[in-house]
C-alpha cells in the first residue's frame, strides 16, 4: 500500500511530495531551478534528519511559521 503526502506546493514547478511504499519513504522534490530530484530513505528518523538540513532553520529567520509549517508536515509522514 502506497500512502501520499504532500509537504507543500506552491505551484506545478515547486512542489514536495512524499510516498510511503512498505519500509522505504521515496522523497520527490520538483524546483524551477533544480528540475526533480527524488531521495530514498529506509527510515522516518532519516528523512527527518535531511528534512532539518535542506530546511535550515537559519534560512527561515523572517518567516519562521512556514519553517514550522514544513517541518510539521514531515512529521505527519
């Protein structure tokens, strides 16, 4: 069974979704920028770990409820 979550979209070009498929949480990530980048993670732990890097909490100093927004969602994963 495959569970779907979306962290957050802003539009087609800038989204984050996340699927649970068995043990293995498989992280889609599509930028403007970067095109789509796609990370595996064998543990909920790991993917918080890089969650708390690619969302440094430093970068989101003037807006501080979107940090917590995001982290949030991964937490619900």
């Amino acid at each position: 069974m495959i569970k779907k979550h979306e962290i957050y979209k802003t539009d087609k070009w800038n989204m984050m979704t996340v699927e649970v498929q068995g043990r293995y949480i498989i992280l889609r990530e599509i930028s403007d920028q970067w095109g789509e980048d796609t990370h595996t993670f064998m543990s909920r732990p790991a993917m918080m770990e890089w969650a708390h890097t690619r969302f440094n909490k430093e970068a989101y100093k003037d807006n501080e409820e979107e940090y917590h927004k995001i982290i949030e969602a991964f937490k619900q994963v």
